[in-house]
C-alpha cells in the first residue's frame, strides 16, 4: 500500500499498471489517496514499487540528493537544498551500502531491496551517487523515529543476504542537523562499513582514524612495522593473519580453525611478524599496536592509496 497525495495523484493516475487500483479517504481532516495491489508476485511488487517511487520523486530529486551527496552544500542551492528539506525534521542521517563485490545484475537487485525496505518510509530516498554504493538518507523528527530508522537499518545484511544471496557491507553515518550537511553522514557511513562496523557513533576513538590523511598514515603504517616487513612478499597474508589472531582473543585454536591453517601454520606466522617487525602479537600493548595499524590500513582502503 502507498499513500500519497493529490497533487501525487494527479501525476501517478498516468501510471497505468494492470493489478492496481488508487482508493481515495480522508485522514486528520485531508484528502489522501492509497495505492492498493489487487493481487501480484513479490517481484512484481517491488518492480513496481520501485516505479512508483522513482514516478513520484522524478530524476530531478535523484540528481539533487546525488550531486549533494559527492559535492556538498557548497556546491547546491539553497533554494534547492530548502525545497528537498523534510519540514519538521530534527535530523538526517545517512545508511551506505557497499556494493564494490558484486556483479550489474546483483548492484540492482540490492537497490531495489534498499528501495522496499525504506518505501513505506516517506523521509528516506534511496539513490546510488557513484559506483559501488547505495544509500539511503533518512530524515527524522524526533529520537523514536531515528532510533526506528537506524534498526531498521540494520537488518539491511541480513535482507539482502536472505532475498538475493548477497554479502553487503553497510554503515549508518553520524546525525547531522540540516539536509545541506548530509555529505559529511555520507562519508561517515562509508569509512564505517569499510571498517567492517555498523554504526559511525558507536566508533569512539576509533573516529580519530578518519581524520588521519593518507601521507600521514602511510608514514605511520610504515614506521611501525617497518620497510622489511614490506619486503617479505608475504606481509599481506601475515598481517591478515596476525589480525584474525587478534580478533579471535590471540587464541590460537580458535584462530586456527578461522584462517583453514594448521596451528603450528599459525604459530609460524606470528614468530615470523615478530622477526620482521619487532612486535609480538601475543603481547597486549604490541596488539593494540597492530590493531591501530589495522584501522589505519582499512580507512585508508582506496584505489590511489599508497600503503
């Protein structure tokens, strides 16, 4: 069911889908109109679903919230920026969803789930602003509906895994007062899912990894595991190792069965990063080290990125 109003009716009456039909009512004293299927097969739901939406927002909005998402209120109108502005909101914030590993066909298919998941939520437009991310931006006014939106959220992995088979990475980025601020959501809920996190807020100290630039972390990366672990041509599948070990408590059993590796495989591993690094993954002030190092590697995961 969609419930729009007469002016959207106006324009959705041109829309002629066979299995619809639009039903008018009046609620708190206004003239609505409810879309109501007459009977379909979930694909054809969200099929249409998806039409309606992209009917009644049109490409213009779509163009809107994409140039405002990659350039920022700098480069927008304001007059633009106050007519997309939800009336009433108390915040927007906004929920990416990484889709670098999948196929066109996949890509697709997890926008219109992103799409299903938010229709029934008149606040929140979907748009893909660049390759490899969907995003939703969510506006909310009051505390129970940001709380509402944000878990509905996360159920995202779970749908998308469930509905198409897929594996998605997705971030909700920090809350940010005003529509025109968003870019700044955008890029938190990015370097989030990166991370491998859910939410932004819920990062504590580790939101200081994001203001590192990249000259920086390639000095700090290399400083502390040196220029001989970067000769080893195994480094990568050391530190993917040494960081698995550290995330299963430095218990060598459990990391073990996690890497497919025999123990001993293991425990070589570690004694091998020791040698070429100096740091001993087993000791807790040297993990902590490598865990910052982890952090600093994954948020600056980009494809000019120098490490």
């Amino acid at each position: 069911m969609y419930i729009f109003t007469k002016e959207e009716e106006a324009r959705l009456s041109k829309l002629k889908v066979e299995g619809y039909c639009i039903r008018r009512a009046e609620y708190s004293g206004e003239e609505i109109y409810i879309l109501k299927k007459s009977g379909s097969d979930e694909k054809a739901d969200l099929d249409f679903l998806r039409r309606v939406e992209d009917f009644l927002s049109g490409n213009e909005a779509t163009n809107f919230y994409r140039e405002l998402l990659l350039k920022g209120e700098d480069g927008i109108s304001k007059a633009d920026i106050k007519a997309n502005s939800v009336k009433g909101a108390a915040g927007y914030f906004v929920v990416a969803v990484l889709t670098g590993d999948m196929n066109d066909d996949e890509c697709e298919a997890a926008e219109g789930v992103l799409r299903n998941i938010y229709f029934e939520e008149g606040n929140c437009s979907v748009v893909s602003p660049e390759d490899g991310k969907i995003v939703a931006v969510c506006a909310y006014k009051n505390d129970e509906e940001r709380k509402r939106l944000t878990e509905l959220a996360k159920t995202i992995e779970d749908t998308l895994s469930e509905q198409i088979m897929v594996a998605a990475k997705v971030g909700i980025g920090g809350v940010q007062e005003s529509l025109g601020k968003i870019k700044a959501s955008f890029e938190q809920a990015v370097i989030t899912a990166e991370m491998g996190k859910t939410q932004y807020d819920k990062l504590g100290m580790l939101k200081l990894f994001s203001k590192i630039s990249e000259d920086d972390a390639e000095t700090f990366v290399r400083e502390v595991l040196g220029e001989e672990f970067f000769r080893e041509k195994s480094h990568d599948e050391l530190l993917e190792t040494i960081e698995v070990f550290l995330d299963c408590n430095m218990n060598i059993s459990e990391a073990s069965k996690t890497l497919f590796i025999h123990r001993n495989t293991l425990m070589y591993r570690i004694k091998k990063f020791k040698e070429l690094t100096g740091l001993d993954a087993t000791k807790f002030d040297d993990g902590v080290c490598i865990r910052t190092v982890c952090f600093t590697l994954k948020l600056q995961k980009k494809e000019n990125r120098r490490i």
